[in-house]
C-alpha cells in the first residue's frame, strides 16, 4: 500500500511511431491509423463515450488502475488492473485475431475448428507453413564457416581488456568495484564493457568447465571511446549504465539543477561560460583537469532518487551523449516533478 504509484489514465494519445513519422506524431483516430497503413486496434485510443462504456463507469475507473514507475520505486516498471467479466456470453468472433490474410475459421457443430483443405489433403499444418513462407524468409545459404560468434569473457582474461578498465575505474573514481565483475565480448577486443553482479560473476567465471557458454550478461557500463581524440580515458560512460555507476563516482560525477539538466536534455551543447558562476555545475566541470566523459546528476524530489546521463566534458562545452528516444523519456520523466 505504501509503494509510490501512479493512477491509471482516463485519456491519451497514441503515437504513430518513429518508423512512421520523423516526428512526434499522434493518431486522432482508427481512420488515421489505416490512412498510414498501421494495423492499431480500436482498443488502443480512450473508450469512446456511450451508454455501454457509461454501464460498466469507463472512462473513470480506468483511475483505479496503478502505473508503477522505476524511478518513484527504484525498481521495474509494472502496469496493474484487474479485469471482471461482468457478462455470460460468448467472446466475439473477432476476440482473438487472426493470422494476416487468413479467412475466420469455420466453428464445427461440436465446437472444434475446421480443418485446413491444406492439412486435410495430407499436407500437414508444418508443409502449408513451409509453403506459404514468403521468398526473402527462406534461407538459402549457409553462414561463411570463418565467422565466428560473439563470446562472453572476463575483462581480466586479456592484459589489453584489463587495462581499459582499470584505466576507466582510475579516471572515474571507481577503484571500489572489483575488476573481476566486468566482462567483454568479441573475444576480448573490449569495445563494449558489462558490468554484472558478484553471483553473475561466479556463474560466468564457472560457465567454461560446466559446459555453458555465455553470450551476454549484466549491463553495458562502458564502450570505446571512438570520437573524443582529446579525451583523457579511452572508455567513455554509456547511459544504460550511468544510473548505476554514478552513486559510485568520486570523480567525474557533476550535479545539475532542474532547468540545467532540461537545457542538456533538449539536444544542445551548453558553453560552462552561459552557466550561473555560482552553478554548481559549472564549478564541477571547471575543476575537471581532463576533458572526457561525465556522469550528469540531477535530485528528484522523491527520497534518493536521481536522474543521470552520461554526458562528454569538451573544452568549453558539455553535450550529453544520449539517444532522442532515451532523451524524450529522460525529458517527461523530469516534468513530471518539475
């Protein structure tokens, strides 16, 4: 009951997604949708008004639902309701829907579907399948037998892997995470660092003599820094692992107010010289001997909870270095307090 929560909603909007628009565009309606070529159901926009909707008290209760978010309780995010069927009747034929371009299945007397013409000719359901896939869908060709998949090894098994990260711990502060919980892949080229837990460790560490093998593990934390040449560390903090490593950080982690982290947040390059002289931003970056990357922090007002993106410390300027989709949600998630 005391878990911090947020009520269900009564309306909103549907977005046509980035594969169909540049920008942000929203449906008005199911009319829209197919004007695009989008296949949305009716039953993603609000519940129209009508005395059916008014029976059942839609669109009111909808408030009852609890949206649990992952910054308010430092967990994952959960979406709870619970559903009554209020009335005995049969679910519409159109309830569950069918595979595209196929016709409704014919119910027989006793209940059960009919079968295929396809299957029933001796066919079988898996020889219509095979039939029925598209040309682009068959695989014709091997895979060349030089290449080779991805592999899943301790940054500590090479003596290059493991001076990258001990360079990265050194630079950021971070000389009290244990160089064993980081792991590499592409046999140990160590472009991209994970970090994972001390029992994900174990089991990683054992995987080779019980005869697993690991792909991918933990949370990406570090990767190649391929862009700053004037960098001063050769691996630069990624987003998905800046909330974990920031609480972390005695170096490089830089407090930002509200107005200052939404100003990143709208893509811009902000000069140190346009930040308040008693910011205490500007003063973090200012103290920073080395350009590179920075951990940007910002305190919501819920208990301890706070807002990171991994930003690059230039000479003048400070950009974070986060994707629009992942800076759209950092941006409604910092409105919602502020």
């Amino acid at each position: 009951p005391d878990m911090p929560r947020r009520p269900g909603l009564e309306s909103w909007e549907v977005p046509a997604g980035a594969r169909q628009a540049k920008t942000a565009v929203f449906l008005r309606n199911p009319a829209e949708a197919a004007e695009r070529g989008l296949e949305v159901p009716p039953s993603a926009w609000p519940p129209p008004a009508s005395p059916e909707a008014s029976s059942v008290g839609l669109p009111a209760v909808l408030t009852r639902c609890w949206r649990l978010y992952p910054h308010l309780c430092d967990s994952g995010g959960f979406f709870v309701a619970v559903l009554q069927r209020v009335a005995d009747r049969p679910l519409p034929d159109d309830f569950l829907p069918s595979p595209a371009g196929a016709p409704p299945a014919e119910t027989a007397p006793n209940g059960e579907a009919a079968a295929d013409a396809t299957t029933a000719a001796g066919g079988g359901i898996e020889g219509a399948a095979e039939e029925e896939l598209p040309e682009e869908a068959v695989c014709k060709e091997e895979l060349p037998s030089s290449q080779k998949e991805a592999m899943f090894a301790a940054a500590t098994a090479s003596e290059r892997t493991q001076s990258l990260v001990e360079e990265a711990l050194d630079f950021y502060g971070l000389e009290g995470l244990p160089a064993d919980n980081f792991f590499v892949r592409n046999e140990g080229e160590g472009r991209n660092v994970y970090l994972v837990s001390d029992a994900v460790r174990d089991v990683l560490s054992a995987s080779s003599t019980a005869g697993l093998r690991a792909l991918i593990g933990g949370v990406r934390v570090f990767d190649e820094n391929r862009f700053l040449k004037s960098s001063g560390c050769k691996m630069r903090l990624c987003q998905e692992g800046v909330q974990w490593l920031a609480p972390l950080m005695r170096r490089r982690a830089c407090p930002a107010t509200p107005s200052e982290m939404m100003r990143l947040l709208e893509g811009t390059k902000v000069p140190f010289a346009e930040l308040p002289e008693a910011s205490p931003l500007r003063e973090a970056l200012e103290s920073l001997q080395a350009q590179g990357s920075v951990a940007v922090v910002c305190a919501l007002p819920c208990g301890r909870a706070k807002l990171c993106a991994a930003g690059e410390r230039g000479a003048e300027c400070l950009t974070l270095f986060v994707n629009q989709h992942e800076m759209r949600e950092l941006r409604e998630t910092l409105q919602e307090f502020f």
